[in-house]
C-alpha cells in the first residue's frame, strides 16, 4: 500500500521515530531516517529493510540548517522529492524557572523549534511546487498549557503547534496537508526518564505510533491521544482561566512528596545537551510528553 511513499522521518534514531520508519517500512515505504548518532541510526537503517522497505539513513543534527539543507538534497537526489515530512526529532527535559537556565532554553529551542523550522524551509518549496506532501510535526500536549518545571518545553511545543497552524492556513489550496500531532505519554527513550507515576494513560510505543500513522493518512489537522488525557488537556486545562490555573497546579506541586526529576537514574549517553556534555540539563523530564 504505501511501496511508492516517500517519507523522511527526523529523530528516527529511538521512540517514536524508530518504531514509525519500522511500520512503514512494513508496507514497503522508502524512509529516510535522520539523527546524530551514527550507530544507532544504522540499525534502524536494518530493521527497515529487514521489514521490507527501503532506508536511506542520514548523520546529523535538525539544529543545524546546513545539515538539513545537505540531508534533503540527498533525498531529492534518491527520490526526487518527498510525500511526507515527519518532523519527530525533538529534545525533553525539565528546567525549575527558579534555577532558570537560558542554556537548556535555547538547546530545546534549537532543536524542537529550529528543527522544524530548517525542515520546513528544506521541503515547502518541492511540495508546493509539485501540489502535493503532507508535513506533520510532532508537538505535544505540554504545548497547550506551561507545564510546570517544563518552560522550555512546553513553550518550544506551544511554538510548534503554531507554527504549523499558520503553515497550514498558507498552504491551504496548494495541496500541501499540515498535520499537528499532539501524543500524551508514550514509551520512549525521553519517557524512560519520567517518573512512571507522573505518566497517565501511558502508551506502548507501537500503540502511540500506530496513532499517528492514522492520523497523517487520514490528514487530519490535530492528531491528539490518548483521548482521556488529550481531552482534558485541550479542553478543561487549555480553557482554565489563568488564575485557576496557577493556583491549582501550584498547589499540586507544592503537595508533592517526591522530587520531579529523579536524579538516581542515569541520564541517555550521547544526547549531546548543554551542562554535561552527552547528558541532558537535569537528568531526566519531570513528565515530558
Ligand atoms: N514519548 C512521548 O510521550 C512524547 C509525547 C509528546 C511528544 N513527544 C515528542 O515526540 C518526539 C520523539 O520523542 P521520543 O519520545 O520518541 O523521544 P526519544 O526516544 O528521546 O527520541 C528523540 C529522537 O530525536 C532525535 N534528536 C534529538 N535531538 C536531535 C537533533 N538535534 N537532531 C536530530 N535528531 C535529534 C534523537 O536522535 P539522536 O539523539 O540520535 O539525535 C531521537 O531519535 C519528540 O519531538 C518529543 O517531544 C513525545
């Protein structure tokens, strides 16, 4: 069904984009798969074509525009262009506004909001061109409230999330389909760092993935899950009157017993965060999603 698609999918190198490019690889897509550790990169290069589709792995870093601009004119060069744009790749940890760090700021930025933002500018122009893509940027639903402890976070999703939307008003009527995808809490290496009691309605990767592959086919606007969490994160806290808001979740966290960030667990090798170099900021999300 999808032996001819063209997809590239950014961050396929663990969680959600390593499970999408193995799905699609099932039904024979062409995936190329983009992310900065090398080694990593090559076994999913495998698991693709092992799952009967065809990879084309590429080294490198979203934040960097060069890298992207060099990684779609390898793509053109392949395929001629692309069907989708999966712009996954994006970075999560927690930051407490008061030991507020521009550095972590900004590294998140880069990469969840500039990666986006050097992708779009790579495959706009040949979608527009040839009336036809769809580019769906993963969010989240962090991005629809500031969540605590997760300033940089949310604010970079909240960022993605309009972003798209405006995209996806400019390219009505070119054929070119924006999707926004909005997952709760799925198994991942960023969720690995969560404490598994923060995460609600907690997803299996496949299970979240398979979500998000119904949505893009579908080319639907918002693809937000699981239901329960989602729901109530568009509706009920996107809608809370700010005073509400403030007071409500600061008294959640002012009750809580356990730390946000577990410090005892080992930060992922090789993420290349500020701070440490190869380890994130803090050692761990307080519950991004
Ligand atoms: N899991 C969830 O519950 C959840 C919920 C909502 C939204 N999300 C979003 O889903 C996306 C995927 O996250 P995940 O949960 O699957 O986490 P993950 O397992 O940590 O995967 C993140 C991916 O992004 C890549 N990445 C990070 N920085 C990059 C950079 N500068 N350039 C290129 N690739 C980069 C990583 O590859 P390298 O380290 O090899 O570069 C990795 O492949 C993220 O945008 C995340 O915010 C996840």
């Amino acid at each position: 069904m999808d032996g001819s698609l063209r997809v590239v999918i950014t961050g396929a190198t663990s969680g959600l984009g390593r499970e999408m490019a193995r799905q699609l690889a099932l039904s024979g897509a062409r995936v190329a798969i983009t992310g900065r550790r090398a080694a990593k990169l090559d076994e999913v290069a495998k698991l693709v074509e092992q799952s009967g589709g065809v990879a084309l792995p590429l080294v490198g870093s979203v934040a960097d525009a060069a890298d992207v601009k060099a990684h779609y004119a390898v793509i053109r060069a392949a395929w001629g262009g692309l069907d989708w744009a999966v712009l996954n790749a994006g970075v999560g940890d927690s930051n407490n506004a008061r030991t507020f760090s521009a550095e972590h700021y900004h590294w998140t930025f880069a990469t969840n909001v500039g990666g986006v933002v050097n992708w779009l500018a790579a495959v706009i122009p040949d979608m527009v061109a040839a009336g036809r893509g769809t580019i769906a940027g993963v969010a989240s639903i962090a991005g629809w409230r500031g969540l605590p402890q997760s300033g940089a976070y949310s604010a970079s999703k909240a960022a993605v999330i309009t972003l798209l939307e405006s995209a996806r008003v400019d390219l009505r009527g070119t054929g070119v389909k924006v999707v926004t995808i909005c997952p709760g809490f799925v198994r991942s290496e960023m969720t690995a760092r969560n404490d598994a009691k923060d995460m609600i309605f907690l997803l299996d990767t496949d299970d979240g993935v398979r979500r998000m592959i119904r949505g893009i086919r579908a080319g639907r606007r918002i693809v937000h899950f699981p239901w329960p969490l989602s729901l109530f994160m568009k509706y009920v806290v996107h809608n809370m009157p700010g005073a509400l808001y403030d007071a409500v979740v600061s008294r959640l966290v002012s009750r809580r017993k356990r730390p946000y960030v577990d410090e005892s667990r080992p930060p992922p090798a090789d993420h290349g965060a500020p701070g440490r170099p190869g380890a994130p900021g803090e050692g761990g999300a307080s519950a991004s999603a």
